[in-house]
C-alpha cells in the first residue's frame, strides 16, 4: 500500500493516513505592485518583472503584538516604518536602514518614488521619505505629485498658502478617491511647513480635446499647461507597455510612432518630466521628489527618461516601492529596477473601484502520494482538477495509472465551494481578482514543488505540471509566469482562458544573464479552441518559452488515453500502447452535470483495467458498430464490506446516511438495511455509523434524522444511494430538513460514484 497525503507545508491534522500541508498564499485582491495607466479604465493593468519581487516571498506574516502597559502606540497602531520595510540597493541587493537610504537620497537633484497606488504602506513610506528629505535638505524640498493636473496648479497653491479651506480645495482640484488615506499627509506637511508643491500630470480636459481635435489644440493651450516641447519615448518602453497591455491592444487603437507621442501614456510622461524640470529652474537648490505610478518610473525610463532629457546634468534617483507580506525575505531582480527597492508589508489597501481591502494569509492544501518505499528520485506529477472538483478527485483519477511509478501532489482549488449539487468543489480563480489569483497559484505550485524537493526524492528534471479544464488554464499560466521551476506543462482542454491574455509575458530582457531553468508547455486542446491557443503560444515562441498545441481526440475510446500518453511523455516515463478494444462499451452521460460525467470516467478506468477493456465515457449514443451500453446502477452487494461507503467528515466521527430513491423495492431495501444492521462503517471506526433512509414512510429521511438527534449524533454525511443525483433532487433533500438543519452539522455528497 503506498503513502497518500493530503498536502502543503506544514502538517495541519490528519484523517486516516492522510495529512494535510497547507502553503500559505496571499489573498490580497491586487496583486502586482507595477500600475500602467493607459488609460484610466484600464489603470491597475499589471507588469511582471516587478510584480515578481513582491510574489518572491512567503505570503505570511507574523501579526504584530498588542502594545504593552506603558506603550503610545495605539492596539490599531501599524508598524514602524523600519519594521514594516526592508530597504535595498536596487543594483546589488544591498540592504540599507531606513536612515542610510534617506541619506542617500538627499544627495540627489530628482527623487522618483514609484507606488502601487492605493497600498496603504507604500504611503507610510512615502511621507516618511518627504519628512525625511524636509529635515536633511532643511526645507529646501519641491514635492510634485502625479496625483493632480497642472490646471488645479493654482487652487493647490492656494490651499498651502492658506487663502482657501480644504472643502475648497478639494472641490477645485479633483483628487483621486483614495486623497483622503494616500496623500492628504503630505499635502497636509507642506502646508504646515509651507512647502511647495506642483501638480505635474496632463490635464484631462486637455487629454480629451487632443485625441478628438488633433494635436493642433496643444498650439493654443495655455503654456503652464503643456510642455514646452514632447520627447518621444523609448521603443523598450513601449515594448513594454504593449506587453502589458497585450490582450486589449485591439481596443488600443494605432501604436505608430506619430500616434504614440501624443498618445496618453506619453502626455502624462512628457508633462511630469517636464513639470519636474521646471521646478528645479524655479527653486534652486531645491531636490525634486515626484510621487508616479511605478510603471513611470521603472528602468529609469518614463517620467524619469523625460526629465533626464531635459536635465541631463541633474543627479537622479529612482525608488521603487514594492508591497509584499514579508519584506524580510523579499530581494531585488537580477535586472535592476530602480536605484533603490523599498519592499513594503501589504497590510492594507485604500478604496478601489469601491472596494477596501486588507491583506490576510491563505492556505493552498495539496494531497500527496508516494509510491512504496520510494528511495530512488521520482518523477513528480503535480495535478490541477477542473472547476467543481476537489484534489481527492484529481489523486483518485491519476493514482492507479501512475502511482506506482511517480510522486503525484493533487491541488485544492484556491476558492472552496460548495456546488449546485451540494457536493465540494472549488474554483482556481474569480474573474475579477484573476491576476492576484494566479500570482498566488504561481507561488503556491512553486512552494508546493520546493517543499517536495526539500523533503521527498524527487527528480529535479522530470516534473509536470499539468491540469485539466480550468485547471489546465493555471497550469499552463504558472508555468509561464514561474523563473524557479524547471517543469513540463501539460494543458488538457483549457477553460476560461480569456484573461491570460491579460498577464504580460515575461520577457526575455528583464529575466538576467543567469540560466534561466528549462520549461516548456503542451497544450492539447478542443479544435474550436485551437486559432486562440495558437495565437497565444507563437507569442510564448517569440520569448523563447518552447511549446506545443495538438487536438483532442474525437475517438471516446481514446479519450483517457491521449492525456495519460502526454503525462507519460512529461514525465519521462514509457509509454503505454493503446490497443482497438474488442468490445466498444460505454457509459452514457445525459445530464449536465460535471461530478457525475467525472465519476462516470473514474467507473470506466476502475471497470476497464478489471475487464482488461476500454470504456468509453459519451454524452451521445455512439456511431460506432456494434457499442454496447453498461449501467451505471448502484448495487448493495457492492458495498457490503464498507470500503467504498463514504466517512461523515469530522474530528470526532459522524453519521453516514444512505438515502434510498422511491424506485427501489423491497428486497433490495432489506438489503441495504442489512448493511445497515452490520454496520461495515463502525467496523472501520468506532466513532462512525451508517443509517439507511428511505424516501417517504416510517425510515423516511427526517425521521432518521430525528433518531440520530435523540441518539446525540449530531454530524451527519448524507448520501443517496444512486450513482450521481442531480441538483433539484439534492436541494429536495435538502429542504426536506430544514427546520432541524440548524441543529446539525450536514455535509452532503450527490452519490456513491466514484468510490472504489
């Protein structure tokens, strides 16, 4: 008998021989730091060179401890800023105080903080970087914001003066929503310091005449509102927000360089630059420090590229400010970014799209199995189910055609669910949080595999990562996305793949100098799904992420056989022939339920290897001469050893209740009462039983129920005995106890398939 395991990092509480490893994963909606504002509808579009930083480091934290007696802080107190921030040279990795950082910066002309936008310590840092620079540069500091266009320049001035209250200033000079968290502090410093302050970005008003009247308005603007000349940016730079933008470049318009210079991207980088260049004409002596979206600044490109232009002999500095849950551990880029990279604690975030949020830890459970006395390096198989399913589906579904021969880590879904059915499930993202849900997986998967290397004999060179329907979707995006594992993807039949194209590619120039690991990804995939998976892999091909695309097979029979033979390939294992069955027999799916079309599959593997055949899983009566129909009816006999009767999940043991449909008779209800009386349940576990209940009459469901109330057994695991129920019957079931559901814990499961 070899090992299973249910799996992550650290041991969480067992069941049988199962064990379950939790890793954790951020559940922070956001998930990349980098913000490219291409257009405001499309401002939190992410970048991955830095976004990777962030999704480097464990995504748990320790919680500070309350105050003790005696302390000023506040129980709702966030860290100190040297607590909450690790600093470090942005070209060597360096690691600075918090103090030796601000004393570098204040040697400069130009300081460019680049931000996440609504991260509440990336602000923190941000107003300690503006104290910090008031004090060594005595004042003598110009603070330029991104945050507020050059035509409210006059209504900003008149607030620090004084000569206008902040309901008026606010009503003039449209903040963004989240002013009142991000950046009222320092505007609030200036004030009371008396301080200047430029507003340096593009006014809309502007923006909006430019791109329906041409550039000719520009001529006649007012002169504080425009730059006095617009420099054209680099092709990397665009290279890079094409990437960045690459499933939406369609909607984008013309990306000729004509258009490009006046486009919105270089209004808002030629008018910062610019406005940044014109503060230091005006108050010599003074250092510049201008707050921008990270993108702006990033490579030294952008707001900063234009400024450079205009000041070539000015000293420049650039900051980029990364939010992460653990700063201690988190490291620069084999490709710079910046002069300096503060990593930021991600402990909350301001309003976004309506939405506040705070960043807490997850788990991602795994279940593992390991052959029998494994000594020499497996191979590893780590498995991602489709939407509805659960990692016990995916272990039951690969371990007895590889088990012997690989180590398989089976993944839970990201977000339980209960489905329509009642039976558990999960799904692997939400459409709307989909970036931050794969940076997730991808960390995740990587610390599922460096957890499995660390303690298990795997063989570094044969891993594949593979998933099937949505499943297939993460795998083949974890792979892409990762720069540690060195892994074979297998895409079986991919779902919800629109948004993949949302991820920018990671592109060969901001990966280092270093050996990038091996990688590659087969994609096997419905014909009408092929135009998009080969548009999307010959853009993996020009990045020199090798790859693969075939068709899945029409042949039913064949059906189980072309993903096996693709794992097989992926792991480097033999392969395994496929043979004409004799007989064509199949197992007709009518319904639309996913759970019994799943278990259908695991019937015809298990029937199939016992009767040395192939079985066919259809949702249409064959063409095929001669197919033969089998039934996929639940028979007593079957499960009078008790081995494939479903446990009441619990600590502390539970009740399993078999639900009888109203068609069975009478002998073959004796029959399941029999089981019943013997009890195969309790033989396995004294802290479980089984109930058999009929549908109507004296052993009705509720009168079951009621026994077990009286009998102070409360968790209960109910069951109909059919092979897979569909949701209407299930909800009857469930409606049927209502009144008593709040005195028990009920957990359901939609039949007895696939079970063993």
């Amino acid at each position: 008998m070899s090992p299973s395991f249910i799996g992550a990092a650290s041991f969480s509480g067992s069941t049988g021989s199962q064990r379950s490893f939790p890793v954790s994963c951020s559940s922070d909606r956001r998930g990349y730091p980098e913000v490219l504002e291409v257009t405001r509808r499309y401002a939190w579009i992410l970048w991955i060179p830095l976004w990777s930083l962030a999704c480097r480091t464990p995504t748990s934290f320790s919680q500070p401890g309350r105050p003790g007696a005696g302390s000023s802080r506040s129980p709702w107190s966030a860290p100190d800023l040297e607590r909450a921030t690790t600093v470090r040279n942005g070209r060597t990795g360096e690691l600075l105080t918090f103090t030796a950082f601000l004393d570098e910066l204040a040697q400069a002309d130009a300081v460019f903080l680049g931000e996440t936008h609504i991260d509440e310590t990336t602000h923190r840092v941000e107003l300690g970087v503006y104290e910090g620079l008031w004090t060594r540069r005595r004042g003598q500091v110009v603070l330029g914001l991104e945050m507020f266009e050059r035509d409210v320049q006059g209504a900003l001035d008149a607030y620090l003066t004084g000569e206008s209250s902040e309901e008026t200033f606010l009503a003039q000079t449209r903040p963004w929503r989240n002013y009142p968290t991000a950046y009222r502090p320092m505007i609030e410093h200036a004030r009371r310091e008396g301080g200047v302050v430029i507003a340096s970005n593009f006014p809309r008003s502007l923006r909006v005449r430019v791109s329906r009247e041409g550039t000719g308005v520009l001529e006649d603007a007012d002169e504080e509102l425009v730059p006095d000349l617009f420099l054209a940016n680099t092709v990397e730079y665009w290279k890079r927000v094409d990437n960045a933008v690459r499933g939406h470049l369609a909607m984008m318009g013309s990306n000729n360089d004509d258009k490009r210079l006046y486009s919105t991207q270089s209004l808002w980088d030629n008018s910062m630059g610019d406005a940044c260049s014109n503060a230091l004409d005006d108050h010599p002596g003074h250092l510049v420090l201008h707050v921008n979206g990270g993108f702006h600044s990033a490579y030294w490109d952008g707001t900063v590229r234009q400024f450079q232009m205009r000041k070539p002999r000015a000293s420049v500095r650039t900051v980029a400010i990364v939010p992460t849950p653990h700063p201690g551990v988190a490291d620069v880029s084999e490709v710079p970014v910046a002069d300096y990279v503060v990593f930021a604690e991600d402990r909350a975030s301001d309003v976004n799209e309506g939405k506040f949020a705070v960043t807490v830890s997850r788990s991602l459970e795994y279940r593992l199995h390991l052959p029998e006395n494994a000594q020499k390096p497996l191979p590893l198989l780590i498995w991602l189910s489709d939407d509805g399913m659960t990692a016990e589906d995916g272990m039951d579904l690969w371990k007895k055609r590889l088990g012997e021969e690989v180590a398989i880590a089976a993944v839970e879904p990201l977000y339980p669910q209960i489905q329509a059915d009642l039976g558990t499930g999960g799904r692997w993202f939400q459409a709307n949080t989909f970036a931050s849900d794969m940076g997730a997986l991808r960390d995740g998967v990587e610390r599922i595999w460096g957890f499995l290397m660390r303690h298990y004999p795997i063989d570094s060179r044969r891993i594949c990562l593979a998933g099937e329907g949505t499943g297939a979707t993460v795998a083949a995006l974890a792979a892409l996305m990762t720069d540690r594992m060195s892994v074979h993807a297998v895409a079986l039949s991919p779902r919800h793949f629109a948004k993949v194209k949302d991820i920018p590619l990671p592109l060969a120039e901001y990966r280092g100098a270093g050996e990038n690991p091996p990688k590659f990804l087969s994609v096997i995939a419905p014909r009408e799904d092929h135009d998009w998976w080969k548009s999307e892999l010959d853009q993996y091909s020009a990045i020199g992420f090798g790859n693969a695309l075939s068709q899945t097979t029409m042949d039913p029979w064949q059906a189980e056989y072309q993903p096996e033979r693709a794992l097989r390939d992926a792991l480097g294992l033999d392969g395994r022939p496929y043979s004409e069955p004799d007989r064509r027999l199949y197992f007709l799916i009518v319904g639309d339920s996913s759970r019994e079309r799943y278990w259908a599959r695991l019937e015809a593997l298990n029937r199939g290897a016992m009767e040395e055949t192939v079985i066919a899983v259809v949702d249409t009566k064959p063409d095929a001469s001669g197919a033969l129909p089998l039934s996929l009816d639940i028979r007593p006999e079957n499960f009078a050893k008790g081995e494939a009767l479903p446990m009441c999940p619990g600590p502390f043991g539970g009740t399993t209740v078999l639900v009888l449909p109203a068609q069975v008779d009478e002998s073959e209800t004796a029959e399941w009462l029999a089981i019943e009386s013997d009890d195969p349940i309790k033989k396995r576990s004294r802290f479980h039983r089984l109930r058999v209940a009929t549908t109507g009459g004296e052993r009705d469901l509720k009168q079951v129920v009621a026994q077990l109330k009286s009998e102070g057994r409360k968790n209960l695991l109910i069951v109909p005995a059919t092979f897979c129920a569909d949701a209407m019957t299930m909800r009857a079931l469930s409606r049927s106890l209502d009144d008593v559901a709040n005195e028990f814990t009920i957990h359901w499961r939609p039949g007895l398939g696939g079970r063993n």
